[in-house]
C-alpha cells in the first residue's frame, strides 16, 4: 500500500471530522486504523476499499499511468539536477495531475508539486506543500527524501535549522547537488571556508557522477567565496573555469561573473574597476533578480564617482525589471524595495544625511543577509558604519563592526 493511501484516508477522516472509532467501526480495530494511517501495515484490499467507501474516496488504479508516471518523475528530477528545462515532463503532470493525486503515486506526485512549486519561489504554496508531505517522507524513495529536504532547507529561517536539514539529506547519500547546497548554505552565512572545502567536493563528485551543471555551479561558487574574501586574483581563475565548463553547454556564466567581479569591487572601493565589470554585464532574459541588482548597482557606481544624472537611468531600469516581475516571495519584494530605495537616496543631493538613509541601511544590514547571504549584510554594513561615524557615533560603529567580525570569521 501507498504511504499516501494512509495520508489519504487520515485527511479525508479529519475533513468530514470522523474519529478513528467511527470510521473503523464494523470495518477494523481502531489502533489498526491508526497504524494504516501511519503507513505501519499494509491492510488488505477489502479493508482499504471498505474505508474508501465509507469515506467517500474515489481511488484510481491504473498501473500503466503509475508506470509512466514514474518514468516521467526520473526524467524530470535528471533534468532539473542538471539545471535544464522539463517542459514535456511538466505538461505530463499538469495533464493527469488530477488522476495522479488519486491514485498510488499520489505522494510521488506531491513531490513533483512541491519541486516545481519551489522553483517558482512561491513560499506559501512550497510551505504548503511540504507540510502534507513531511509526515509520509520516510516512507519516501532516498531521492525524492532528498529533494524534500533540500527544498525544507531552502524555506528555514535560522541557519542551524537550513544546515540540519541538508545534513540529513547528505546521510541519505552524498550526491553531487547535495553536497554543493551545504557549500552554498554555508557561502550565504559568510563560512567561506567550509563553502570552499563543500565546493571542492561537490565539484569532484559532479565530475564523477557527469552532472555538468553542478560542476558549474560549484566552481562558480568557490569564484564568489574567493571574491567575498577579496582574493581577485583567485576569483578570476575560478571563473575562468567556469566559463570553460559552459562552453558548448546550454548554461552561460559570463553575466554572472562579470556582476560578482563588478559588486566586489564595489565593496572593495575600487569604483574604476566596479564601473568596468557591471558595465560589461549583460542582462539575463528572466532572470529579473540579476537584472534587478545590476542595474542597482550600476545606479550606486555611477553615484560614487559623480554621474548621479547617469545612475539615475540605471535605477529606473532597476525599477523596471522589478515592477515587471511577478514576485511570489513578500520578504524578497520588502528587501529589493529597500534596496532600490537605498539607490535612489544615492542620486538626491543631501539624502544620505537623511533619517530615512539611515533607517533603510540598517534594514538592510539586518535582514538582507538572511535571505540574499552574508556579502549583502557586510556590503550595506560598511555603508551604515560610515553613518555612524559622520555621526559621530563611534560606540555604535565600532558595535556593528565587532558583530561583523563575529558572524564572518575567515579561517
């Protein structure tokens, strides 16, 4: 029996507000309803039929569906760990969804709900749905437990909890994608060091496994973890690479590249060479985040080095690409709001002695790295620290100074 025919049954119970006494009563025990539920026994035919019944279920058998839709969720999870599009797949499910969520593979198919739901970036929905799914995990194949961890640890709040998640993944087994998460959660708490140790070896097991688009992507992220600690020279190979790994592959780096050498130099206060790389980056068709950000960015630059007439045309192309964007996540909407609020004080003559200056860099220093990494945090941090000391608030900027040594320790 299906682990989710025990789910099933337990829904519709609580739905129709039916004790375990009352529906098992003439039919089974009710500590053995309880253990159907749970997915503890596999009852008979004639019982799960006999509950079907009386909670009136309509299940689907159809073994030739559930074979094809098995085949159908291999070729989409191949596709999305090599980071490639699943249109056929997604037309499948979207096609017999309703009859799927009927049947047997009904937990299989909350799985391919919950992923393709996650990639939207659609918090509620995800949350949703892993909620149904939590309690009829372990009953789960190792991959799809695995992807269910990943997508709960990419939904957590608190490190610890994002971190305990995917360590559970990894001792189900040490792929490749899983292994690179744990080196880009650990890079988005500001751990460069274990992120470069993760990366490595999610690098070597993609080679391994043939996965190039966690090759990519992990040498990618050992470029972004040599950027964060300022080693340029460094970076550059490691992004060398990666634009060597793309060649001839669907996926390219280059924008990519270019905006973390750009943003670096930025923190660094090297303007010359920050214009040079944002400048070179190019937009990337829908990817609005990116797109969002560069042109932030370029509006921050082109302020510092006394074109605020020319940062002011980048920030309305920001404001573009972020009003044309079906956002799903309200943290990440509130964020990128302040964000471009923080450039387009930039470009107002006296703004940045502002209260409203002030008020919308400490947001930032204090949320954005939650949610977008620890080089967001340290980047708007040395902006409020200059704050304070204008201020001459040196307790205070010394006090967000030690807290950013706390968090980010290299080595």
């Amino acid at each position: 029996m299906s682990a989710y025919t025990g789910y099933l049954i337990r829904r519709t119970r609580l739905e129709k507000n039916l004790s375990q006494e009352g529906l098992a009563k003439g039919i089974c025990a009710a500590s053995y309803l309880s253990k159907i539920e749970q997915g503890l026994v596999e009852p008979g035919q004639d019982i799960i039929d006999r509950l079907f019944e009386a909670l009136g279920i309509g299940f689907i058998r159809d073994p030739e569906l559930e074979a094809e839709a098995q085949r159908q969720l291999e070729q989409y999870l191949f596709l999305v760990e090599g980071d490639e599009p699943a249109p056929r797949q997604e037309a499948f499910f979207e096609r017999h969804g309703e009859r799927l969520a009927r049947s047997e593979f009904a937990l299989s198919y909350l799985v391919f709900r919950l992923i393709s739901t996650a990639r939207l970036d659609s918090m509620d929905s995800t949350c949703a749905l892993l909620e149904q799914i939590e309690p009829y995990a372990h009953c789960l194949n190792v991959r799809l437990r695995q992807w269910v961890l990943i997508v709960k640890a990419e939904y957590q709040a608190r490190w610890e909890d994002e971190w305990a998640a995917l360590e559970e993944a990894a001792q189900l087994g040490r792929s490749a994608l899983v292994i690179y998460k744990q080196a880009k959660c650990a890079y988005l708490r500001g751990k460069y060091s274990l992120s470069v140790e993760l990366a490595e070896q999610a690098y070597s097991q993609a080679a391994y496994e043939g996965n190039v688009a966690t090759m990519i992507w992990s040498s990618f992220l050992l470029g972004c973890c040599a950027c964060n600690r300022h080693d340029m020279e460094l970076a550059k190979r490691y992004y060398q690479r990666t634009a060597a790994l793309t060649r001839g592959y669907r996926m390219e780096m280059d924008s990519y590249i270019n905006y973390n050498l750009g943003s670096t130099y930025l923190e660094m206060g090297d303007d010359e060479n920050a214009l040079r790389y944002l400048q070179k980056t190019e937009e990337k068709e829908g990817d609005m985040i990116h797109n969002t950000l560069l042109h932030q960015k370029l509006t921050i630059v082109l302020c510092r080095t006394g074109n605020a007439e020319a940062g002011r045309a980048h920030l309305q192309r920001a404001r573009m690409h972020f009003d044309g964007t079906d956002w799903q996540n309200k943290k990440r909407v509130r964020l990128m709001e302040q964000m471009l609020r923080f450039a387009a004080l930039l470009t107002q003559e006296g703004a940045q002695e502002s209260e409203e200056f002030e008020r919308v860099t400490r947001t930032l220093y204090d949320e954005a790295g939650d949610y977008y990494g620890f080089g967001f945090r340290r980047f708007y941090g040395r902006y409020l620290i200059e704050i304070y000391k204008k201020q001459r608030r040196y307790k205070e900027a010394l006090s967000v100074r030690e807290e950013m040594e706390r968090i980010y320790v290299p080595e």
